[in-house]
C-alpha cells in the first residue's frame, strides 16, 4: 500500500496557495477531493480522528484560523491541536501560511476542501464519469392508488393489514422491501442531479426487480406492468408470471414459500431514439419528450395500465427480498462530469 500523500496535480487552486491533490474537482466555488482508498492511506488517516474532523469542519465553516483560535474555539489545548493540523498539513487536507501577530507570526490554517469522497473500489468498470446513480427505497413513494391483494412488507414483518390500500399511507412503509398490488400504481420522485450539475441527459435508466401479482404463486401468470416518466407512458413489460417455486436469494425465511419469492430484474431505458427494456424496444418515448431539463425532479411511476389485454398485478423487491438486495435505482447518463456521491464534512 502507498502511504505517501497524494502529490500535487493541475487543477483548482485551494485556499492558502497549493496545488490541489489528485482527484480534487470544483463544483461551483466548493471543491471537493476523491480519495483512492488503495493508495492515498495518508489522507484516510488525517480522516480517522475526531479531533482532526472537528477542525476540518470548523475551518470548512468559519474559515482560516490560527492555533490559537482553533483551540479556544474546540475547548482543546494548543499542543493537541499543533499535533492534529500537523497530521492534517501531511495529508494535504489543510493549507496553511503565516501570518502577522502581536509577537511575531502564527500559522493559519485554511480547508481545502468542503466535501471528501472515498471510492473503496476504483477499478470497478461500472463508475463511468457520466453516470449519476440514485438508489430510492422501495417504500418512499410519494403518491399511490392501489386496490387488493396488496400489502406491504419489511424484512422482519407484514406492515399493517394486508389487502387494505388506505394502509399504504403508512408512515411505516419506509421500511418496505416488498410491495404488491393487483391494480393501480405507486409513484417515486427522484432528485433531478442533472440540474444541479448543469448538464444534459443524454439516456435515463430505470432498475427494479418485478413479478406478476396472483393469490398464491403462478409461474405462468403473465401481467403487464407499464411504467410513467414525468406523466408520460415509455412503454409496457409483460412479466410471465409471480415466482414462489424457491426462496429469493435474500427473501427472509419468515415470508411462507407460498408467498411471491423473487422476480426478474428489469432495466428500462430511456434515449434519444427510445425507449428499451433490455435489447427490446417498447416505444418512441424519447429523452426529449420527458421535460427532464424543466423539472428539479423525476418522477416515476410503477402501475397497471388497464388499458392493456393482461393486467395481472404486480410484486416490486427491495432491499431484504428477492434475489437482487438493491431498491429502485435511477442512473442518469450526463454528456460529461463526474458525479459521486460523497460524503460531506
């Protein structure tokens, strides 16, 4: 492992003079680091203190201060405080100069940064620089209209009374990770980051795992589910059937075998030539046609259409059941910026 701090590089100029370290970017006037979990130990351990994130977040908010006032302020001595910006100074997380004092001079320090991200895995090829992923949990719906069989469900209980739709308004359903309804829909409104990133969409991609909805289980229980974006219909998927013949891979053993084990999971995608689940295309609903660059959010919504020959219900997974441990997940494809989610001091 490299225990040597990150070396300087071109790029945004941070507080005090310097250069910032590798992976620093500007968002606006806030700057922000991207840390490499593999080779930068020296920044990892100017973060794994207390004291250290004190100071961080006191110069981040208040600006440069001296030893002096930075130990008055945090209530700590000034050889604690020397120690800790000295570990700060050698990770590059702090700048610091001299300025003139009563007797002398005296060292100020600045942050440099106002928010530190940490990719645990940077080769993962699926970390595009375009690409904006945000993972909903199944139970924040902001809106619903369903009729039975339906029900909610956390990994460690049926929330509510099964079959009664006026129960879907429970605050409870933040710990969903099944839902099923035979008719209706439930929406979800996502944050628009393309708007606060200034950038284009170039493709949208909706992710879920899904069944088919009967009493019981049916393997060949076919039900079309559509899907909305921003109040207009991309397309339709018929789901083959409602799983139950083994146990999810992370469905918990107290949800009965005869209960909707696992669906299949889906990726609805959204171009500038169409819509496509998969390699198949549904419709000519086109990035264009969403409004995306108007509204500060997204909203999806999952439903049965009756409109459609077969609307046999629908099981959504999340997180706890079926055999992907993952919520709804939006990805937006960005013409060009890297976007991360990170971690704010």
């Amino acid at each position: 492992m490299d225990e040597s701090p990150p070396r300087s590089q071109r790029g945004r100029r941070s507080p005090g003079g310097g250069s910032p370290a590798p992976g620093a970017e500007a968002r606006g006037d806030r700057s922000f680091l991207v840390v490499n979990a593999d080779r930068q130990y020296q920044v990892l351990r100017g973060l794994a203190s207390p004291v250290r994130l004190r100071i961080l977040r006191l110069l981040n908010r208040h600006g440069p201060k001296n030893i002096n006032q930075i130990a008055e302020v945090l209530g700590l001595p000034q050889s604690t405080i020397v120690t800790n910006v000295q570990v700060l100074e050698e990770a590059e997380l702090i700048s610091t100069s001299l300025g003139k004092a009563a007797k002398g001079q005296q060292k100020v320090c600045s942050a440099r940064y106002a928010e530190i991200v940490v990719n645990l895995d940077p080769e993962d090829p699926s970390r595009e620089r375009n690409i904006v992923e945000v993972e909903m949990p199944l139970g924040l719906y902001t809106s619903s209209n369903v009729s039975a069989p339906c029900g909610l469900c956390s990994t460690e209980r049926i929330l509510g009374v099964l079959d009664v739709p006026e129960l879907f308004l429970d605050p409870r359903r933040v710990q969903a990770g099944l839902i099923w309804f035979g008719r209706g829909y439930v929406e979800y409104k996502f944050p628009n980051n393309a708007k606060v990133l200034n950038q284009a969409i170039t493709a949208l991609e909706f992710e879920m795992e899904m069944s088919s909805e009967v009493p019981g289980t049916n393997a060949d229980w076919p039900s079309d589910i559509s899907l909305w974006v921003n109040g207009r219909k991309i397309g339709t998927w018929t789901c083959p059937g409602d799983y139950g013949d083994r146990r999810g891979t992370y469905t918990p053993h107290w949800w009965k075998l005869e209960g909707s084990q696992y669906g299949i999971l889906t990726t609805w995608r959204i171009t500038a030539d169409g819509t496509y689940l998969g390699e198949r295309r549904l419709s000519d609903v086109a990035t264009t046609d969403l409004d995306l660059d108007r509204h500060h959010s997204i909203k999806v919504r999952i439903g049965i259409d009756e409109k459609e020959g077969r609307p046999g219900g629908v099981n959504i997974f999340g997180r706890g059941f079926g055999n992907h441990n993952q919520d709804i997940k939006m990805r937006l494809h960005l013409e060009g910026m890297k976007a991360l989610p990170h971690v704010a001091i």
